[in-house]
C-alpha cells in the first residue's frame, strides 16, 4: 500500500536513476528500512490523448506548473526545506485541508476525464483522512462522461486496486468510501 508523500526533485531529463519507477513519469520509488515508502518524481507538466488516461507529453515544469497538474489540491502543497515552508501554489491546498475537503485545483470534469482513476483516488482520500468530497467534484463525479471514461480508459484490475486501497488499513471511515462510491453511481 503506497503511503502517498512524493519528494519532487529537479532531475535532468533522461537520468532516472535505480530502483522501482515509472518510466513513462520518470519517477522512481524507495522504501526504508522501517518501511515508510517514498515516490521521487521530478517537477513536471503532463498532456493527455483524449484516448489514453496515461499522459503523451511530459516535460520539466516549475513548482507551480507541477502544483497545477496534480489530481488533488491537498496533493498540491509542497514543503520547502531550504525555507521551512508550505507552499500552496494552487492558493487552495491550505484551504481545503483545513476545511476538510477533498477537491480539484483545476476544473473537476476535465481532471476527471483527463485520468478517471483520479475519482477513486478521491474517494480514497476522503475515507483515508474523514474528508469530505467538494460538492462540485461529486457532481463531475456523478457525470455520465466520466464513468464511460472510467469504463473505457481503465482496467478493471486498475479500478479493483484502487477500490481497495479505500478499505486498506490507512482508511479511518471505510464505510464514507462505500458511501462515495454509491453516490458517484
């Protein structure tokens, strides 16, 4: 079960480094010792086919390219530790954690359609951290566009999987996914 904390790191383009990754997203993942679970990724914008919820075209991007591209405004802070500071670059990340909500730094539908496992991972959220969804990412969510996009652009392995990191054992109120999940149809 990943435990979610990224170190975004600027990487040069080409040099990936060892270990488990995702080549598509440059990406690379450690695990320590005691267990705690690490992804690095590089600061990066992401393009989509229509066709495809993986992304077609990736480069280098600055933090606030990076915090825009992100599924979840919580998932949008960094902590700066040359400064010892949050950084909220959406200026919604901050907000939504203190409130407890579970939204999209950019418009829910076309962050939806773009990647619709994005829904599960929300969902997920929700019942990992007792937060409540957006009500306008719960109606995008409820949009018949994007579950024909969940149908056709995702495996059902890929929808099992993310089904069950929201009853995994970092979830504080299952029955909150189960709820979201009927909801969302």
């Amino acid at each position: 079960e990943n435990s979610d904390e990224d170190v975004c790191i600027e990487i040069p383009i080409g040099n990936k480094g060892k270990g488990d990754h995702a080549d598509h997203l440059e990406t690379a993942s450690l695990t320590t010792s005691s267990g705690f679970e690490l992804d690095f990724c590089r600061l990066r914008y992401e393009r989509y086919d229509k066709d495809s919820r993986i992304p077609t075209n990736i480069g280098v991007a600055s933090a606030v390219e990076d915090a825009w591209r992100r599924d979840l405004t919580i998932n949008s802070l960094y902590y700066n530790i040359n400064t010892n500071q949050v950084e909220d670059w959406t200026e919604q990340g901050m907000r939504d954690l203190i409130l407890q909500t579970v939204a999209t730094p950019r418009k829910p539908l076309p962050t939806l359609l773009e990647d619709p496992t994005r829904i599960l991972r929300a969902i997920r959220f929700a019942a990992q951290l007792s937060f409540q969804m957006s009500p306008t990412l719960m109606r995008a969510a409820r949009n018949e566009k994007v579950r024909d996009a969940l149908l056709y652009k995702v495996s059902r392995d890929a929808i099992g999987g993310a089904i069950d990191e929201m009853f995994g054992t970092r979830a504080r109120d299952p029955a909150r996914g189960i709820k979201l999940l009927m909801a969302t149809n």
